[in-house]
C-alpha cells in the first residue's frame, strides 16, 4: 500500500462527488441531483499530516466537509453501473478527507454560472489522512464518519446515507473521464458542515463496527494565508 507521500506524488485528479447526502443538500438548500455530478480539486491543494495548517485567504468564508476518499488503484473506463466487484477492485485503499470550501467564493459561483475551481482549489484545502487498508473497510457504505471543530462534534454520519453508492460514482465519473492509477475520488459529504476561522482546530476520523481507526485520525489547526489574494466580486 503506498504511502500518503505517494499518493499525493502520483495523484493527476481529485474527483469530487456533490451533493451525495440528503440532508447536506437541504442545508445549503440545493436541489437534489438525478445523477451523480462530480467537480475537479487540484492534487496541489492535498495537505498531508504534519505540513502545516489549513490556510484561510484573506475575504474566504471556510467551510470544512468531511468525505470518505478512494485512492484508485488501475485505469477505470467506462465502468458498467451494476458492477460493484469492478467498482469494489478498482480502489487500491481509503482515505479521510476534508474538502475545504471557500462558501462565499463559491456562492458567486453558483449565483453567476461560474465554475467552483478557485472555491475549492486554494492549496492546502485538502488535508487527508491515511492510508487505510481495503482489509479495514469491508464495506464502504458502512463508516462512519465525524468532524469537530475546537472539541465540538460538528459532522457525524454514516455513509449508508450516501445517495449514489461507489460504483455509480465510479461509472459515472469513468464514462466522462478515464479514473487513472493514484486518482483521488470523494464520495461526498454528510450534514453539518459550517465556518472555521483562524485558530480554529479541525479533528476529523471514522469508525467501522463501533472501531475508531487510529490510521485516519486528523487534526489541523486554520491560520491566515499571506499573500496577495483577496476575495473580491467577480
């Protein structure tokens, strides 16, 4: 199983799954998708354990997302829907994630049909952890995942509520663009998700049967980004 240092060497796409839970439609009050549909982050903006904080650009509402994260492990094309063995064997193992969300850049996104990249590609706005063995996750759509910020639990769901399950994600994603060796997808993300600011600190994990695994325990603190962006209307 490879390292996080080389899964994020070898990572060419973050594939992002919106919208895949219920209730964290209705908070942001979207519209439920009749499919999966998916967004790009940049590898650049994946921040491994012990690299430093998650930093917050100057006029950036940050929201935190907690996602279940596939690394894949072989070339994916055109993957059939109903073939969850194909799905199950094209995932060389897990990761936690935090898809770190500038709200209101992305906000003007959506209100002037504009894409998302800047709001979620900033670097340091994924922060992982990881790997997780295949061996320590036998069923994907049974984890749960949790977030708290400064001690108070925040996200907690189990991925049983995921509205489109992996192999359709995988399809889907797969019939558009080819999923490569060393790709991230996220599977999307549960209730609950809010601001942080600076000083704040994230702690992220997921259980499975009850059993909190050690290897995808996160914690990052939020500072101020220096430099010269400044969110400003487009």
């Amino acid at each position: 199983m490879a390292s996080l240092n080389a899964i994020r060497s070898s990572c060419r796409k973050v594939m992002c799954i919106g919208r895949n839970y219920a209730d964290h439609v209705k908070e942001l009050n979207n519209q439920r998708p009749k499919q999966p549909f998916f967004f790009l982050k940049p590898s650049s903006s994946i921040l491994l354990p012990g690299q430093g904080p998650i930093l917050r650009p100057r006029g950036v509402n940050l929201h935190y997302e907690v996602e279940l994260g596939l690394v894949i492990g072989k070339t994916v094309r055109d993957l059939d829907p109903e073939d969850h063995q194909g799905a199950m064997d094209a995932i060389e193992s897990y990761l936690l994630t935090i898809d770190m969300t500038g709200r209101n850049v992305q906000d003007e996104a959506k209100k002037k049909g504009l894409p998302w990249s800047i709001a979620k590609g900033f670097d340091t706005f994924l922060p992982i952890a990881g790997p997780i063995a295949k061996s320590a996750i036998p069923d994907p759509h049974n984890v749960l995942l949790h977030l708290s910020v400064n001690g108070e639990l925040k996200q907690s769901d189990n991925t049983e509520l995921m509205l489109f399950r992996i192999p359709r994600q995988l399809s889907d994603i797969s019939k558009v663009m080819t999923l490569e060796k060393g790709d991230i997808v996220l599977t999307g993300t549960p209730k609950g998700v809010g601001p942080v600011t600076t000083g704040d600190v994230i702690t992220a994990g997921l259980s499975v049967n009850g059993k909190e695994l050690e290897e995808a325990k996160l914690e990052v603190k939020v500072a101020d980004r220096e430099g010269p962006y400044a969110f400003a209307e487009t």
